[in-house]
C-alpha cells in the first residue's frame, strides 16, 4: 500500500510499530485485506486495473512545484502577478513563511541546475538574501532556539519573547517597507523589492483580530469559557495560536514527551476546547472561496508544523489516477456530487453513500461484526452493476439490498476511489511523527490541519462517515465493533495506494492509518472546527486583496521582473475595486448598532443596538419573539442563524455564543443576514 521509497526514511522498531496492533485486531486487518483480494475481479470500478509502476526517484523540484501550486503560490513558479498569492504571501507567520521559503529555494536550486527555465531569485520574493543550496527541512531542521534560522526568515522580523497564550498572530513584520498616512504603497528603503514587502502590515488585536481601528475586549476571561474547572484526565486546547509557532517556541522536553499507543479507548486523552468570544466555527460555516484560503494556509501550516520536528511532509508527488465520468464505483467524488447537485443543489456527500449509511442504519447497527462479514459475493457483484447502470436514473431498488452488503459497498466505495479519502502520501511524515512517539496533543493538531487541507468534497465525506461509524461504535456491546476494531478494518479502504509495497511497509501502514482514524472517531466532535488563528489569516488575507485590488497599478512598477522580459497590463488588474453594498457602512446607522436582515421571516429587518454581552443567540431570540405570532414562523426561526457577510469575510455563520460585538469591531463593513444553516 505504501512505495517502497516513501517508507525508507525512518527507522522503525518491528516492537514498536506492532505495539498498538494485538492479535484480534491483526486478524480483522489481514481478514480484511483476504477480503479485498476476493472482490478484486480484475478491475476497479469498470477499469483495468492498474499495474503497480516501478519506483522512480523523486524529482524534488517537480515535487516543491505541486506543492507551492497546493498551497496557492502557483505566481511564484509561473511569474504571473496575482492578487490572492501575494496577499497569502502578506498573511504568512514566521514559521509558515521559512517554510514558504524553503520550498521556493529547492525549487528554483533545481530547475537552475537543470537549466530548464529562467526563475526569479529569492531575493525578488522575500526580500533576502538567498539560503546556501541544500538548505531544506532534511538538511536543515527548524532551529528550536532562534539563531540562525530566524537570520534567514523571508522577509519577516521575529517577534521578541516566547508566544503567551494570548499572543497576537501578527508575528511576522513585512521588513524594508512603508506605507504613507493614505494607506497607499510608498518605495521601500532600500534593498531589492519584495512581493511581502509591498503589503502593508494589518494591525492586529490580542486576540489576532485586524485592527478596524475600534478597541475590543479582551478575546478570553475565565466567565467565556465552555468547560470549568477542568478534571486531570484532560486538557485544554487553543485555536488561537498557530500550532507551528507553539511547537517551535516550545521546550524541546516537551514537545517530545512520549505519549505510547494503547488499544483502551480511555487512553487517549480528552481534549477541552475554550470558546472565546467569537465562539468557535464548522467548516461548513465559512463561504467556499474562504475554506480554499483556509486549505491553502492549512497545507503551510501543516508542513511547517512538521518542519518544527525536523520531518519532511511529502516525499513523493501525489498519485493521480484518472477516474470514470459516470457510474458510481471508480468515480472521483467530485464527479458524483456534480451529478447529485442536480438533484439536490445542496448535497455536499454523495447520495449514494448516503444510502449505504442508511441502510446499514435501518438494520444493521446492533448486527455483530457488521463490517467483517464480507456478504453474498453473488449479490454484491450484481448490485454493484445495478447502481452504476440505475442509481443516478432513480431505477435502482434499495428495498432489496441488506445491510450486510450495503457495508461491504461503503468500503469498496472508498477503496475503489481513483485517490484515497485521506492524503496517503503524507502517511510517512506521520509515521515518523508517532514513532517518536510527540504527546497525543502534537497528533492531534498534526491531524486537525490534515483535515482543514483536504479538498472539500473529500472533507465534508470524512466528516459525515466518522460520523456514521460512531453511530456503530455506540452499539458497541451488541455489534462487537470497537473504534479499534473500526479503525483496523477501514485503515486499507481509507488509506491505500497502488505503488509497490512490502508485507512489512502494509503493516506500518495498517498501523499508522488505523491511529489517525481511531483520533479522528475519538476527535470526531473538535477536528472539523476551523482554527480561529487561520480565521484571523484569512480575514487579513481578504483585506490586503482589496487593498492590492486598488492599488495594483503602482505595485506593479515597484516589482522586480526577471522572468518576464515584457508584459501588457490587463484591464482587469487595473481596475480599482468597486464598493458594493457589502462592503459599505450605512451611513444613517449609529456605532454599535447593527441592522439585521431577515429576508424569510416576516420581520425583514430590525436595528439591533449592540452590548458587550450580546450573542447571536440572543439576536435570534429577539426576531422569534417578534415572528412569534404563527407557529411556522416559530418553527422557521429554529433552524435560521445568524451571519456575518461581507468586508473582510465572504460568509461567516456565527457560534450562537459568539458575542457579535466583538465581531462587529473586527469587521464593521460586514451585513448582518439571519437565514437558514445548510446541512449535509
């Protein structure tokens, strides 16, 4: 499951990668494997099946090249000047920028030993001077105690101290650059131009908010949190603070502190998570082009977390198999809930999976072993053919199929994938991340960016079968389906790649996979809330676009061009960004008060005059008390929340605990809009 070359980096004890495996959960793992080479007829989903390739070497500058186009900074490998790119760049902590920069440099090292194209050089991208070749995260791991590694940073000054726990994400400081009274870009001081350095630096609040030039409390007390007076046995987390900065200002005895595998579910630790005043947020809270800015900072956030530990995340480029266009087996998700949002606009996890949870639901929950049987071979085959031929026509009779073989479909389902669910390529990195065996927080805030990087459709399908299998797992002392039986016998259907493998490296693998899925059931609950450290990121992000959006035309003569000898400015660049209403204040509205919009109610709109203990929830309150005069308004009102959309967010559905003016300081161009929350 795994190429031999990803697995060769680390050193492993056979004791310790078989120490959280015993022999019953062995025996579900290679029963479930037999069983995949039974089903296996030849092909996958209606295609021929692929012939494992041999290993080839890893092309490291191909390889910082899908990465760098991954995380959003496909300007620095085309040349092309795009807003969104240079505004991440502006956006990056100290962390995230050296490993922005790290990437960069092997990258352009690589092609100009190649001699294949002319690249731009550092220096035109972060303002420094370059790193001395080699200079990348096997080479070079993060220096935990400042020095040398933080004289390289890409443009960014280090903020002086450790991070306290309320620190201000405004830890990188665009060096060499100024920006007049206006607001408008002024020429740097001296030194070569930089991308970062033609940002200009968004304040921040403590509590990592932009500046909108209001005061705002403080973002934490004692009175907001969710949980109080917290039992040993669990510990806090924080969304605040940039798990890659917490672990590089971290003590090394700590970072490090063993954390052993055990199959007893109580032995993973139970996490506290503290709402501050902005409450906490789902990803499906945020707008679709915010959660791809959130994807790409997560990626940088992520493999600058590895960075931290001296692991390289990706060690070989991403496996791309072509899938089928039609049918439901083999089919790329993508591609099936195109075809089910013609039936349903809103479907975010593909209908037929949602039948095959229902199925097994209807029946099945209390059925012993559910996911070992491996059902009727002959009704398998045929139902198989029958939902590629008739699910997507409506044809396809679900009264016949039992729940046995609706869960042997789920897991062929996922197996059959032209790519895993989950990033199998970065399952080396995690490997080596357990084998030193960091405390179970550390795997925790590794998995918790894994999940905010994943594609949309792969993320919102993770979160609706974690789930559906602790619906299973809470039937437990009928069904005998553990979360460590679960997350042994789904490890190879979620995690898998067809490259050349060893009995031994499928055994590391079955391991390591069926741990990050244990965490993700153990976790289910916290792992799909988006850090509100990436939130703040993104919310800078948008407002150094506008900014750039407006003054673009003088950024341009400021930018050094080695790469294009000529260019022809587009209209569309040039243009200087039209206000819309929602990005404008009402003028005829006071400080403070907020005019909340209603559209499906019928109170439409009403003047909300904000408090410092004003929730959402407390403004949903006052409109069901206003529509309270009709059952089905009553009945409207509960399933509505409260938004903020517009200036520095594209939509943010609020926490009902959130205290909205605290939101409002953040972001005073927003408007305010109650409508219905859309579900899965």
């Amino acid at each position: 499951m795994l190429s031999n070359e990803s697995l060769h980096s680390p050193a492993f004890s056979r004791s310790n990668s078989q120490a959280s495996i015993d022999s019953t959960s062995m025996e579900d793992f290679l029963r479930e494997i037999e069983s995949i080479k039974e089903n296996s007829i030849g092909s996958v989903g209606g295609q021929e099946e692929q012939i494992p390739a041999e290993v080839k070497p890893v092309d490291e500058g191909e390889l910082e090249a899908e990465w760098l186009q991954d995380v959003g900074l496909s300007t620095l490998i085309s040349g092309d000047e795009e807003e969104d790119g240079k505004a991440l760049l502006s956006t990056l902590t100290r962390t995230q920028a050296a490993a922005v920069k790290k990437r960069y440099n092997t990258y352009t090292q690589t092609m100009r030993k190649k001699n294949k194209q002319s690249v731009r050089d550092v220096r035109d991208i972060f303002g420094v001077s370059e790193s001395p070749p080699g200079d990348t995260c096997d080479n070079h791991p993060a220096q935990l105690d400042g020095t040398q590694e933080e004289k390289e940073l890409p443009g960014v000054i280090k903020t002086s101290g450790s991070l306290p726990d309320d620190a201000s994400l405004n830890s990188t400081t665009l060096s060499d650059g100024s920006q007049d009274e206006e607001g408008s870009f002024a020429v740097p001081r001296s030194g070569p131009v930089s991308i970062l350095e033609t940002i200009p630096a968004l304040p921040v609040h403590s509590n990592g908010s932009p500046d909108p030039g209001q005061s705002v409390q403080s973002a934490m007390s004692d009175d907001d949190y969710v949980k109080k007076n917290i039992p040993p046995e669990t510990e806090e987390l924080s969304f605040e603070v940039s798990y890659s900065e917490m672990v590089t200002e971290a003590p090394k005895r700590s970072k490090f502190k063993k954390s052993n595998f055990k199959k007893e579910d109580y032995a993973l630790t139970k996490f506290i998570v503290q709402k501050t005043r902005f409450g906490l947020t789902e990803a499906g809270d945020l707008s679709a082009e915010d959660m791809k800015k959130i994807r790409h900072l997560s990626l940088i956030e992520l493999t600058a977390f590895f960075d931290a530990f001296g692991i390289q995340l990706k060690r070989n480029k991403t496996e791309k198999v072509k899938g089928r266009d039609n049918g439901i087996f083999g089919v790329p998700l993508t591609v099936l809930l195109d075809s089910d949002r013609k039936k349903d606009p809103g479907v975010k996890v593909p209908l037929v999976l949602q039948k095959f949870f229902e199925k097994v639901e209807e029946s099945g929950l209390e059925s012993e072993g559910i996911f070992r049987l491996s059902g009727c071979t002959a009704k398998v085959k045929q139902y198989r053919e029958e939902l590629d031929a008739k699910f997507n026509a409506d044809k396809f009779k679900w009264d016949r199929m039992c729940h046995r073989e609706a869960a042997v479909m789920l897991k062929a389902f996922f197996r059959e994938l032209p790519t895993s669910l989950f990033p199998v390529e970065y399952i080396p990195a995690f490997i080596t991340l357990m084998e030193r065996g960091p405390h179970i927080k550390v795997q925790f805030q590794a998995l918790h960016l894994m999940v905010m990087a994943l594609p949309d459709a792969n993320r919102d399908t993770a979160q609706a079968l974690m789930t559906f299998f602790n619906k299973v797992i809470a039937n437990e002392s009928k069904n005998r389906m553990s979360i460590w039986n679960i997350s042994t016998i789904m490890a190879p259907n979620l995690f898998f790649s067809r490259s050349k493998h060893s009995d031994y490296e499928e055994l590391q693998l079955a391991n390591t996979a069926a741990h990050i899925i244990r965490l993700m059931l153990k976790y289910q609950k916290i792992l799909w809330k988006v850090p509100s450290f990436l939130i703040t990121q993104v919310r800078r992000m948008n407002e150094a676009t506008m900014l750039l959006k407006k003054q673009l035309p003088s950024v341009k003569k400021l930018l050094r061009r080695k790469t294009i000898e000529r260019e022809v400015i587009s209209p569309k660049t040039s243009k200087v960004l039209q206000k819309s209403p929602s990005s404008r204040r009402m003028s005829d509205v006071p400080e403070g008060v907020i005019r909340v919009h209603a559209p499906l109610l019928s109170k439409v709109s009403m003047a909300i005059q904000l408090t410092s203990h004003t929730k959402a929830k407390d403004i949903l309150a006052k409109f069901q008390y206003e529509n309270s005069h009709g059952s089905s308004e009553c009945i409207k009102i509960q399933n509505q929340r409260l938004y903020e959309i517009g200036g520095n967010i594209g939509q943010h559905c609020l926490d009902p605990d959130a205290y909205v003016l605290d939101v409002y300081h953040v972001n005073p161009q927003a408007e305010w809009v109650i409508k219905p929350q859309p579900s899965f």
